[in-house]
C-alpha cells in the first residue's frame, strides 16, 4: 500500500469525521435551541396569564373602566365575547362605581398544564377579595381559572376562559370516567399543591355589586 494511498485514506476520514462532527452539533444545537426556545414561550405564556387574571378580576371604582379596556387588549377568539358576556351580566362598570366595590386578586398558585412555542393551557389558583362602600372586607373568594393561551406575535392572548367549580371539576371528572381508557385524573393541577380554599370556590370570581 503506498504512501500516498494511505495520506489519502487519511484525508477522506478526517473529512468525514469533520462532517460528521458539523451534522451532530448543528443537531444537538437546533435540540438546546427549541428547547429553550419551548421553555421560555411556557413562561412567558404563564406570566402573561396571572397579570390577565389581576387585571381582569382586580379593580376599584375610579379605574374599573381603564381595567376592563386593558382587560380586552388580553383577550382573543372566544375568550372576548366571554368576558364581555361576564361584564354585561353583572353590569360591572356601572355598579362598581355606584357601589364603590373594591376588588384585589392574589395569586396563591399557578401552573402550566400543557404548553408549546405558540399555546398554552394554564390553571390559576387566585383569592378575590371584595368590599363595598369603602367598608371593612366584604368576601374572600376562591377561585380556580382555566386559560387557554395563544401567541399573538410577541405577546400571549387569553383565548378561552374556564371558571373551574366543584360542579364543573366533578362533572369532567364523571365525563372524563365514561370514556375508554380515561384517566382518573383528568383535571390538571399545578406543580405545588394548591392552598385550602375556604370558603368554596365561588361560581364566578366576578361581584355582584
């Protein structure tokens, strides 16, 4: 075998070996990219749901209207004509400044129940608590909130809201029992378990004034 062959079955196998180097580090680059990039859209996506849910269910009489204007910038698809059906029932604006109701919301926990770069479901563990009239604290209601989310450009949209009872938990619950091979826990929960409620979650995080 001559010298020169051998330079040349050299210089194929490093060539191949560089190629082949180039290909599996393109590859685990683009794998630690979407990845990252999958990690970074499940934050941004639950961020932007606990400030939806402040926003949406937190007010007081002299910016209850500024707060439902942001509240539908946050909103998208489904999720609007859901909140504007919320608002009109209870006549929100008006009797929050009528009444002079306070709302603050605290988010006691929070969770990603499934997630990609562009959707996201959250669940949202939040206390609301309301006074009248400029009164000593009213009510203490918890509640548990479903978000659907989607990315819209550089920004997260709520697409779907789902207030979350003890009627609607155990009615998943049955539906989800009927189907083959379902699981026995369909409902998410977040990472942490969620603090005790009490009082019992109430229908609709939203006053009645």
């Amino acid at each position: 075998m001559s010298r020169r062959f051998l330079l040349w079955t050299v210089s194929v196998l490093t060539v191949c070996l560089l190629v082949a180097g180039a290909i599996i580090t393109t590859i685990v680059g683009l794998h630690y990219r979407d990845t990252k990039l999958a990690e970074d859209a499940r934050g941004e996506a639950l961020e932007a749901g606990k400030q939806t849910a402040t926003l949406m269910f937190g007010y007081q009489p002299d910016n209850v209207e500024q707060h439902v204007a942001d509240t539908r910038k946050s909103l998208s698809g489904p999720a609007e004509q859901q909140y504007d059906e919320i608002i009109k029932e209870a006549n929100l604006v008006a009797e929050v400044q009528k009444q002079q109701v306070k709302s603050e919301v605290s988010i006691q926990d929070a969770g990603v129940v499934t997630s990609s770069r562009d959707k996201a479901l959250l669940l949202i563990f939040m206390n609301q608590s309301v006074t009248k009239g400029g009164k000593d604290l009213v009510s203490v209601n918890a509640s548990r909130l479903q978000y659907s989310m989607e990315r819209s450009g550089d920004k997260w949209l709520v697409t779907n809201i789902d207030i979350l009872t003890d009627d609607s938990v155990k009615a998943r619950l049955a539906e989800e029992g009927d189907k083959p091979g379902a699981s026995s826990v369909p409902v998410p929960v977040p990472s942490e378990p969620a603090p005790p409620q009490s009082p019992a979650p109430a229908e609709t995080p939203v006053p009645t004034p």
